[in-house]
C-alpha cells in the first residue's frame, strides 16, 4: 500500500511511529511545515527521522516566511499542483493528523 499522511501541526504525532506503508509518504502543510525547518543547532526535527518521503506545501512555508534555504534538504516543497500530482498519481491512501 502507498500511504501518504498530511500533518498540519507542530507537534509529535505519536501515531506516525505506527503506520506501515510499502511507500510512506509525509505531506507537511499549514504550521506542520514547522517541522522541515532546520533547527538553530542544525537538528532535524524527530519527524524527519522517518523512513518516508516528505514535502511541504510552498505557500504554507511562504506564509510563516520560511524559504527553501532556511529547510532540511530531505524535504521536498511542492506547490498545489504538486499536491495533486501526489494525490491523483503516488499515493492509494491518505490521512490526517
């Protein structure tokens, strides 16, 4: 199964350590993109310590003014388009938390 999992806050869900996908995607959006941001210490958040994919939603990173630069190069920022590509074409599943 293709599993991808939106998370849209900054915390630790718990949950994420639990799924097991033959592809596992991780899609961070509204302040969920707070986790593809590189730590002062240079530390990744626990998050991206997953065995998946992971993107972010450029505008939800544009808006709390984060760029590219500023994020950790496993992540992959994606626009809506983006977004729908992975939803019509890479993934069968999808969640929330």
């Amino acid at each position: 199964m293709k599993l991808a999992v939106f998370v849209n806050e900054y915390n630790e869900p718990a949950i994420l350590e639990r799924l097991k996908a033959d592809r596992f995607g991780i899609v961070l959006v509204q302040n969920g993109v707070y986790h593809a941001a590189l730590k002062n210490n240079g530390e990744a958040s626990p998050v991206l310590s997953r065995d998946a994919e992971f993107y972010a939603l450029s505008e939800d990173l544009q808006s709390r003014g984060l760029s590219e630069g500023n994020i950790d190069p496993k992540v992959k920022v994606i626009d809506y388009e983006g977004l729908v590509d992975l939803i019509f074409n890479d993934y069968e599943k999808f969640m929330w938390l």
